[in-house]
C-alpha cells in the first residue's frame, strides 16, 4: 500500500498533466480560431521599430464568416530574416458585412508605412478616417486621429486629434472655398495612450 507522502505526489503529478493537457487545448483551439483569417487582404513592408530592418503589416479576412471580419498582425523582422508577430487585433478593423449578410459599406482598409509610424486608412461611404500608431513603450500606441466628412452637398468637416499634444479640433469648409470654420478647438489629455490590439475605432466620440 502507498503512504499519504506517496499518494500526495501522484495527486501533484496529475493535476499538473491536467493543467498542461487543459493548456493544450486552449492553444489549439486559439490556433484553429485564428487560422480562419486565410484569406490576404493588404501587405505593407517597412521599418515600424527603428532597427532598420523591413517588418512586415498584414491584413486578413475570414472568408468563412457571414460578416467577413478583418484581422491585423504586425510582424518584426529578426536578424536572421525571419519575421515574430508581434501585434494582432481582430478589433481595429470593420467587418464588411452586417450580420445579416448585407454589405456594411466599408471598403477594404489600407495601412501604410511612413517613417516608422503606421498609419490605418478606413473609409465608410463619405467617411474617410486615418489612425496613426507608433511602436513605443513596448507597445503600438495610437498617437494621431484624422477624419473627413462629407454632408454629400456642400460641406467637408475634418477633426484633427494629436495625441501627444492634446490639441484637439473640428473645421469645416464648404467646396469651392478657402475659408475654413473652426467649430470646436479644445486640449484634451488621453492617458494612457490607446494599444493596438486593444483599439476599438470610434467607441467614444474623439476617435
């Protein structure tokens, strides 16, 4: 017959297997999950951590689901050439269609690369919108805020946000002219600044 001291470790010994078995499936089922964003959408190639080294921005869609949801990774280039994700989201870009299977009206986001700060171009029928991410801090942090309304007449509203500032304003212009109105012009301290993978556009009114 086994002793307590012996029994007590074959315990230890099975719940550490069931945790490493429990693990494992999380995992897989977290792989499976991802491995739907199959299909390539956009690719961007450029410098995002100032090592010099070409990284790499893609876009996927899940082609399977009605609503055609888009995911975003960002990957670092190592020295070896080889690329580590980094960064993902499946939150920072709008699903194509509703849920209902009807086309949202979203055309297909754009990501550019411009002097290590990547920048998000989304539009959604006369709304045009730029989110500017730089990597720092050890994370994608969003730094700048644009966008371009059309009243689909006369009028083109545009907001500007600079984050690190906190200079915040609204202008408006009618076509045809130079003149801008300034509607709203405010300081407003985010803290901390939004992470990418965390972002969700347009969940309050500032950006």
């Amino acid at each position: 017959m086994m002793n307590s001291r012996k029994i007590s470790l074959l315990f230890k010994q099975i719940f550490i297997i069931n945790l490493m078995l429990i693990s494992l499936v999380v995992n897989g089922q977290q792989q499976i999950s991802n491995s739907t964003f199959t299909v390539s959408v956009r690719e961007e190639i450029g410098d995002l951590n100032g090592d010099g080294l070409a990284d790499k921005v893609a876009i996927k869609m899940d082609t399977a689901d009605i609503t055609k949801p888009l995911q975003l990774e960002i990957f670092f280039q190592q020295k070896d050439s080889k690329y580590k994700l980094v960064a993902s989201s499946t939150k920072l870009l709008a699903p194509q269609y509703n849920k209902d299977g009807k086309y949202a009206g979203n055309v297909l986001p754009d990501v550019v690369i411009d002097n290590g700060i990547l920048n998000i171009l989304t539009e959604l029928n006369a709304n045009h919108s730029q989110h500017q991410f730089k990597f720092q801090n050890e994370n994608f942090e969003l730094i700048h805020y644009f966008n371009v309304i059309w009243d689909g007449k006369n009028t083109t509203t545009e907001t500007k946000f600079d984050l690190l500032t906190g200079n915040y304003s609204v202008e408006s212009q009618q076509l045809g002219s130079d003149k801008l109105t300034v509607l709203e012009k405010k300081k407003i301290v985010v803290k901390p600044l939004p992470k990418l993978q965390n972002f969700v556009p347009f969940a309050n009114q500032l950006y």
